[in-house]
C-alpha cells in the first residue's frame, strides 16, 4: 500500500463532519482555513475519492464520505488508545476521561465523585458533557465520550454497560389532587389522568409514556418540559402529574411544599442507572477502576431511594 491517510488528515476530515463548514472545521483544528482545505483536497485525490460536495451555503458528506467517517474515528481513537495504553502505569486512569452524564442525574451525583477522583487522581483531567440519555449513547459509540452515566444504554451488543444504582421514581401530585390523600396511588387511578414528562431523548419519557398505556392515562405530548424544574412548576399549576427521580427530589422538592409524592401500585417504581463503555475499548481496566469510584459516591449520597449496585 503506498499511501495511508495522517492522523492529522483523519483529524481535518472528522471536523468538517462535525461542523459541515470549512472555516469552523480549521477553528476547531487550531489551523487556518486554506491549510486544512489544501490538505484536506490531497487527502481526496490520494484516496481518489470525493469525501463532502461543497456548495454556497456549506458541505455536506458524500456517499463516500459517511462511509469513511466511522473508520476515520475509529482510526483516531485507536491512536489516542496507544498513548492511553503506554500511560496506564501512570494510574491515573488514563490520564483524561471524556465523560458522558444525564442531566436528570448528573447534578446531584457528581459533586460527590469528582472530590473523590481528586482525590484518588490529581492529575486526571476530565472533560464532563451533561446531555439527553439517547444523544451520550450516539457520542459514546462515535467516540467522541470515553464513558458515560446514563439511566439504560440501548446498544447493550456494542457496549459494556455496569449497574451503578437502583433510584426511586415517584409521582409528584398537587396537594389539592383528589388521589393527595392516598398513601400510595393504585395504577388504575390514573385512569383519565394527564401525565407530563420531558422532551424525547429522556428515558422518563419513556418511562411516562408506559405509565400511561398502563393505566390508559393522558400522555401530553404538547407540554414536554426541558428539564426537570421545568416540569416541577408545570405540576405545582396543575397542569397535570409527573414522575421525578429520588436525587432530584432530595435535592429540590423543598421549593415546592404544594407537591405531594406517591408511590404508583402496580407498576416498578424505579430507575436504574449505569456506567457504560465501548465494549473491546483498551481502557476497560481505567472504566472499572472508576466504576469503583462512582459506586463510593453513590454511597456517599445517602440519600433515601438511591440505593448503590452491589459491588
């Protein structure tokens, strides 16, 4: 073979897939515009393909193009992964952790594992993105996250998924509801009822979407909140009724005395979160190690309804 892309060349090509856009592609590159675009020209004639069709208003991939991207990822990763490798006697877990976490979770749980990571690994750098469940799984398997904490991972064949904790998930009802005044809410109940929950891409939107097939409640599609305390106000002014997660909960259902919270009879009543990998990845050795981390702070949490996976 007389000819193999560079790493730098792989680099170029995975930026403008990126941002679909010349000048971004060499910003987030660090170089100029016309020496990425000269050397992103010789990539295609070497390999003697068109990777994006360039037009006016931007680029976008070729057939081509979306076939070589997966390989030029993983080309990169596969390099990233011999440094990380050659690193691993440095125990710091590699060194830097691109870490994927779910914002239903992730801000209650991390003020508790990042003391314990600098503590363990001073000179671990760790990059956090907060996101929907489904768009961390599509940045974990492209490799653009190294882990992530998600409650469920869909792609279970191409990742290695470990339970972290079981959390609660209660129904939050306004204290002038007439189901307030029971200690727990029989599913058929809900009958009738309108059900809120967050956006697509929420695994509670899914989990409210069950609920109510289950109990032939009202899914309202036109009131999805955008996080959390967006759906909290929208049931403390009885726009209907939602499920929250034990953390959220401990962390600030104190702003809302009108709320009341109920167990559902009838149906699970919990969610179950994970630390999750790409399986075959090189640093499984560094993802356990700080699964083992994670599963301390999630003790550390004490909090009722987070109940931390047997180690």
């Amino acid at each position: 073979m007389s000819f193999r892309p560079t790493p730098r060349q792989l680099d170029y090509f995975v930026a403008l897939a990126d941002t679909l856009h010349f000048r971004k592609a060499a910003e987030k590159c660090n170089v100029s515009q016309p020496t990425l675009s000269s050397q992103f020209k010789l990539l295609e004639d070497q390999l003697g393909s068109t990777l994006v069709e360039r037009a006016t208003g931007g680029i976008s991939l070729t057939a081509a193009g979306e076939r070589l991207l997966p390989l030029a990822r993983q080309a990169l990763e596969n390099l990233d992964e011999i440094v990380t490798v050659a690193q691993v006697g440095r125990s710091n877990l590699g060194g830097l952790i691109r870490l994927g976490v779910s914002p239903t979770f992730g801000p209650y749980f991390m003020p508790f594992l990042l003391p314990i990571l600098k503590r363990d690994f001073p000179e671990l750098e760790l990059y956090i993105r907060e996101d929907r469940p489904n768009l961390l799984e599509e940045s974990l398997l492209a490799g653009r996250l190294d882990c992530i904490i998600t409650p469920g991972v869909n792609s279970s064949n191409l990742t290695v998924a470990r339970v972290l904790c079981h959390e609660d998930v209660s129904l939050a009802v306004p204290k002038s509801h007439p189901l307030a005044g029971l200690a727990a809410i029989p599913v058929e109940l809900l009958k009738g009822e309108k059900l809120l929950s967050l956006s697509q891409g929420f695994r509670l939107h899914n989990d409210v979407q069950a609920l109510a097939r289950t109990a032939g409640a009202e899914f309202l599609k036109d009131y999805e909140g955008t996080s959390l305390d967006a759906l909290r106000q929208m049931v403390s002014i009885g726009m209907g009724l939602a499920l929250f997660p034990a953390a959220y909960i401990a962390s600030e259902f104190g702003k809302e005395p009108d709320l009341l919270l109920k167990k559902v009879e009838g149906v699970p009543m919990e969610r179950v979160m994970y630390l999750a990998w790409r399986r075959g990845s090189s640093r499984n050795v560094h993802f356990e190690n700080l699964l083992k981390l994670a599963l301390q702070a999630a003790s550390d949490m004490n909090i009722e309804g987070v109940e931390p996976a047997d180690t």
